[in-house]
C-alpha cells in the first residue's frame, strides 16, 4: 500500500468514482461525461478549480477471447484500443486527477505489462509537466493537507476485494445489510483514516457516522455533550463507527439492448450507476452527495 500527501485549500470537493470498464458496449458514456461535466463545471459554492478526483479502478474492460467471461456480442475492440480510449476520456479532468487504482480487470492483463501505470503516465505528459496522476496500486492512503502542510484528514481508497450482497426480502434490512458489509470489508484495512472508499462492487453505498449524545462530569457538575465526527479528522486512530466508508458506484450497466455481457449471463442482480462527491469546507467532510447517473 502507498501513502500519498495531496496539498488543497480547505475547501475543495472530492469526487469519488470508478469500474467504468472501457470497451464493454455496456459502458454508459452518458453517465461518464455526466462525471466530467461536473467536474469542469463549479459545484456547491465552489469553483471548478476546487474539484479533484479519485479514480477507483477497472479504467478498461480487458477481457480477452481466452477469458471465460468473454462474449464477441458485449466486448469492443482490442485491449490496446480500449486503454487509448481510457486515456482520451480521461483527457479532460486529467488535471484534476489526484490517483487512479489498480482494478480486476486491468490486473488479469498483468502478464502484458502495468496497464493503468501506463494510463497514469500517459495522462500526465498529457498535462505538459504542470500535474502528476499518481498511479495508485490496490488501495493507498492519501492525507489532505493544506499549503504550509497543516493536516486536514486522511483518505483510504481502494479498488476492493469482494462483492457487496446481500439476499434479505425486506429493502430496508437489505440496505441494511450491505452497509454492514462494506464497512466490515473496510474498517481494519486502516485505522487513522477517516474517509474510507472502494470501487469493485458496483453499488452506491453511503455508511455515514451519526452524533452521539452522552453524559460527561466536570467542576462538580454533570452535562450532556455530543460526540460529532468533525470532532475525529486528525485523530492518531479514527474510531471505527466515526469514519465515513462509501461505495463509489459505476459506469457499466447489467442489461443491454439485443446483447448481453458476462454480468446477466451470471445472474447478478442491477449495477448502481453513478458516483459519490465529498464536499469538505474548512478541511473538514461536511457533507457527502450520491450522484445517481
């Protein structure tokens, strides 16, 4: 795992996105440049000079005729042609890129070289030496930090190891139940990250801390006082249930029209399309949109 410092104003929105799986007729390129609208535009009460990105991973589809997962009615062109097609959408934000990780898919092409080392390199010479996209293995720490190096708070981002299911009947207890699941995927990976995010599932999940009120004694006297998260940014070890861990969504849809891809061939239940924006004001997370595409 790799730790990364990033410099920002204090108030900066992060966008946190991935899995958009270049090369599948199945990619939603409406959603995608839906993403980068938003990007290049003002968002909240800031400029569009405040906005960065993270991208969670699986930047092509990669799948070759050899793969089991391999339908000639779903893949589009060669693997080398869906990664120049990753980089050329990539393009426009490329300036606001903090990462791209590793992703499944990418990493089954191992054996042919680092394809999103490469993207990241590509990228960059793209921004004439004024930006570096920094290629992000699996997972990695960035710590946001502002221009004399004061500390906001630190950030886990990965691609992710496993699906986020769950089989209940009932919706609630569903919801429920995944969230349960992404933080247990997450919450041990790193303990002085508030901020904890993954790709890979292709669900749009928002595990939140709450306030708690208790009781606390001083000077003789008794009060009531709140445990708010804000509270936890910069602390050595972020309590387990003061983090936020988010599921950042993607860009390939279960269905397509007069064709079909490995996903319905499987089975499995709809993608969530879409992608999580962090809105952070004063160095802390204020605030956390799920951005439905």
């Amino acid at each position: 795992m790799d730790t990364l410092t990033w410099k920002t104003p204090q108030d900066f929105n992060l966008f946190c996105f991935g899995d958009d799986h270049e090369g599948t007729r199945l990619r939603y390129n409406e959603g995608w440049e839906k993403l980068v609208d938003m990007m290049l535009s003002s968002y909240g009460d800031l400029p569009e000079s405040r906005n960065y990105g993270i991208d969670h991973g699986d930047v092509a589809e990669c799948i070759l005729i050899d793969d089991k997962r391999y339908s000639e009615f779903d893949v589009k062109g060669t693997f080398l042609q869906q990664i120049q097609m990753a980089i050329r959408h990539r393009v426009p934000i490329r300036h606001k890129l903090i990462t791209i990780l590793e992703g499944n898919h990418t990493w089954t092409l191992r054996r042919l070289g680092n394809i999103v080392e490469y993207v990241c390199g590509e990228l960059t010479k793209e921004c004439g030496g004024k930006h570096k996209i920094t290629y992000g293995p699996w997972q990695m720490i960035i710590d946001y930090v502002g221009k004399k190096n004061q500390y906001y708070f630190s950030h886990f981002a990965t691609h992710g190891y496993k699906a986020v299911n769950s089989t209940i009947d009932d919706p609630v207890d569903r919801k429920n139940s995944m969230l349960r699941s992404l933080r247990r995927q997450l919450q041990r990976q790193a303990g002085n990250t508030i901020l904890m995010s993954m790709g890979h599932c292709h669900k749009l999940l928002q595990y939140l801390p709450v306030r708690k009120l208790g009781i606390v004694a001083g000077e003789g006297s008794y009060r009531e006082k709140y445990d708010r998260p804000e509270e936890h940014h910069q602390d050595e070890f972020v309590p387990e249930d003061r983090r936020y861990y988010l599921a950042c969504g993607s860009f390939l849809k279960t269905l397509g029209d007069g064709y079909f891809g490995y996903a319905e061939k499987a089975g499995y239940g709809p993608n969530e399309l879409g992608f999580q924006v962090c809105r952070v004001r004063n160095g802390i997370i204020q605030q956390i949109d799920e951005v439905l595409i």
